[in-house]
C-alpha cells in the first residue's frame, strides 16, 4: 500500500468517555490514539472528522445527542473538508460504534464526497459491540467502493493495540 495515496479519515471523542465499565475522561479519545497509530504505520494523511455543533461534555447527554441524531438521520455541519480528495486510492476510516454504527458526522463524512473505486478500509473503538452495522452502513452509503477487511479494536485496549494493527495492516 506504500505506492497509494492513503488518508487516516476519523471522528473522535476526548473527554468523558465509557471504558472500561466507568465513565473516564479521555485527554485524546480512543479512535484518535488508533488513527495516529495507522498514520505511524501507513506514512497516511491524518483527517479529523469533526461537527461544528460540539457535543455536550457529559458522556449521558452525548449518547442521549446521538440516539436523538441517529433517530432523525441528522446531517451534522463539519467543521473542514478533505482538500483534493481525488488523490486519495486508499480511505482508513475510524469511528467509535455508536448506537450500534458510526456517528452521524461519519454519515455526512461519506456523502460528502464520491468514494467510487476507493478502497476503504473500516477501524472502530467500541466497548463490546464491535463493528456493528457500520460495515453495511459503509456499503449502502458507498456503494462503489471497494469495502476491505475491518477491524474492531476495545477502547480500554487502544493502547496495546499496535501487534493486532500490524497485523490487520498487513493483510
């Protein structure tokens, strides 16, 4: 993969966050310590997917946000954009699972630009819910796209993640 373009495309969430079975609060959330792992590994271009509405600080009233967005299949404003997206063959796309897929500012992350032909390639943090129904998600919002094999990686264990990313990479 070192001969195509690669972009690290990923939303997350610092602040308080459930690992571990406890609300904690995270200095750089749990997708971005993975995303940042990928870039080590890959030499890709990092891109935060991020809203221009902030979610609340408390971890409740943000899943609370999220189910209300999930329920009204909300678009919510970016904050930036991917300069010439067009060079990109390769999309690493991370996300935490919430409620069961990506949130919604992945969803307007992905109709925002045509992935026809792209690889994308799916991480998610989760604390036990694994990817989801995000791959299918992905599928029905990119249908020309190459979709590859994704992994699912726990939040408490973003840390000593490096071993089932090397390998995950590699394949």
């Amino acid at each position: 993969m070192t001969n195509s373009k690669v972009l690290i495309a990923y939303y997350s969430r610092k602040g308080q966050n459930y690992v571990a079975g406890k609300i904690i609060n995270l200095e750089i959330g749990n997708t971005e310590i993975i995303a940042k792992k990928i870039q080590k590994m890959t030499g890709g271009d990092l891109f935060e997917i991020d809203t221009v509405k902030p979610y609340p600080k408390d971890y409740n009233e943000t899943t609370e946000v999220a189910m209300t967005e999930k329920r009204a299949n909300a678009r919510p404003y970016l904050t930036k954009s991917v300069e010439n997206m067009v060079q990109y063959e390769v999309i690493y796309l991370g996300y935490p699972n919430w409620w069961n897929t990506f949130p919604m500012a992945v969803f307007t992350f992905l109709e925002s630009y045509d992935f026809s032909g792209k690889k994308i390639i799916p991480f998610c943090t989760h604390e036990g819910s694994g990817m989801g129904q995000s791959e299918n998600d992905i599928r029905k919002l990119c249908p020309s796209a190459v979709l590859e094999k994704s992994t699912a990686i726990k939040g408490s264990s973003v840390h000593s993640a490096d071993k089932q990313l090397e390998n995950w990479i590699n394949k």
